[in-house]
C-alpha cells in the first residue's frame, strides 16, 4: 500500500470520545517502550506523526490517525508499565480494555513484542485475554535490527513454542524494525487485504 497522506485526528482519554466509527480501524498495542509510536511512523514515512520517547510511558491517550483517508491507525498507550502508581496503571488498563471492546471499527489489533526478550507473562495473558473476548490480533516482533539475525529467528521460534502451549493456531506474525524500515510493508498489505469495511 502507498501511504498518500496520513494525518493525526485527536487523542482521546475514552473510547466514547474517539473519532465516529465510520471506517476501519486498526490498533498498535503492547508494553510501554516496545516501540508501537515508532513503528507507526516508519510506516507512515513520517519523522513525527506519532510521539516516541525513550522514557516509556510517552503516549497515554488513544491516538487516532487517518490513513489514505480511508482507515484509522489507532496508536494506544502501553500496558504494563510498572513507574506509573497502580492506579494510573489500572485506569490506563481500563481505558484501553474499554476501547477494545467496545470500538465497532475495529478490524485488528497488532500486539507488538520486543523481539529480544522471552515470552513474557503480561503479553502472553493479554493475548489469552483477547482470545477470550474473541478479540482478532496479530503479532508483531519489534526492534529486529538490535539482535543479529540467528538470535531474532531463535527468539521468534521460543515464542511460537511458547504460544503452542496454549493456542491450538499460531496468529499472524509480522517481524520488524522501525529503525531499519523492516516489516511495515507486510502490515499495510494485512491492512489492504482486510479493509473492505
Ligand atoms: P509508549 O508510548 O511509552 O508506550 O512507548 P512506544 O511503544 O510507543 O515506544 P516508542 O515508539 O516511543 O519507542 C521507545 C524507544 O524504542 C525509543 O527510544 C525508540 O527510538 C526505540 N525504538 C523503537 N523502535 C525501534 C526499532 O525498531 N529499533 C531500535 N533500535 N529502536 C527502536
Ligand atoms: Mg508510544
């Protein structure tokens, strides 16, 4: 897909406040820091269409941007970040648990995952969470050019035997690097694919 415009719409700090449901929509989430900000503008090819930061915990408001003009790219705070008080976390936690279930638009969730780490318990019961609310998700590794490439494939197999545990299908799974410009194109042909809303 060839990105002709992609423009911010607004933040939103409830589901009822995002933009009218009217065209598909497709959302970025994952732990604070995993780099769902910067994925979004590699594939945008735009510097700072999304906010990115070192510090984790950058984007705390759902943020809608209009692709093409015809489907939203949803960017969400990340969950799990351990710095904010527990009750930050868990309004953080409600709003997107809201949002989640309740944005009609809503074609597919992209759980990014930090592609150096092991399989972590707060992702792996966030992706049992989705299964269990019947909520469509693909998996995308992140930050692919931080690990030489026998160490990335290694890391990408532990999870797929780790997901095996529990999952009888393995979801989507894209692998990528926002630094490098790597995977963005084969989430845009996922998004071409399935955006006849
Ligand atoms: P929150 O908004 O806090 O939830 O974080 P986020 O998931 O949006 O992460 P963000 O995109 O802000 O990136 C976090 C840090 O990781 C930044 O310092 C980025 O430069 C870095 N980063 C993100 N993607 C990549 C990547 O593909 N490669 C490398 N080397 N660094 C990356
Ligand atoms: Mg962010």
């Amino acid at each position: 897909m060839q990105i002709k415009t992609a423009i911010f719409v607004k933040s939103s700090g409830k589901w009822q406040e995002c933009p009218e449901p009217e065209i598909p929509e497709y959302a970025f989430i994952g732990r604070s820091n995993v780099g769902k900000s910067s994925l979004i503008n590699a594939m945008m090819n735009h510097k700072d269409l999304a906010k990115t930061s070192q510090t984790p915990g950058k984007t705390q408001l759902i943020n809608h941007f209009l692709v093409n003009e015809n489907w939203y790219l949803t960017d969400l705070p990340g969950y799990g970040y351990a710095k904010v008080s527990k009750s930050l976390r868990k309004d953080f936690e409600k709003l997107i648990t809201n949002y989640i279930l309740n944005r009609k638009n809503l074609v597919n969730l992209f759980v990014l995952i930090d592609i150096r780490h092991t399989p972590q318990k707060i992702d792996l019961e966030f992706m049992e969470w989705c299964g269990e609310n019947g909520v469509p998700f693909s998996i995308v590794f992140t930050k692919l050019d931080k690990l030489k490439p026998g160490a990335a494939d290694r890391n990408v197999e532990i999870y797929k035997a780790k997901l095996l545990e529990t999952w009888e299908e393995l979801p989507d799974i894209y692998i990528t690097s926002a630094e490098k410009k790597v995977g963005g194109e084969e989430i845009l042909k996922f998004v071409e694919k399935t955006n006849d809303y």
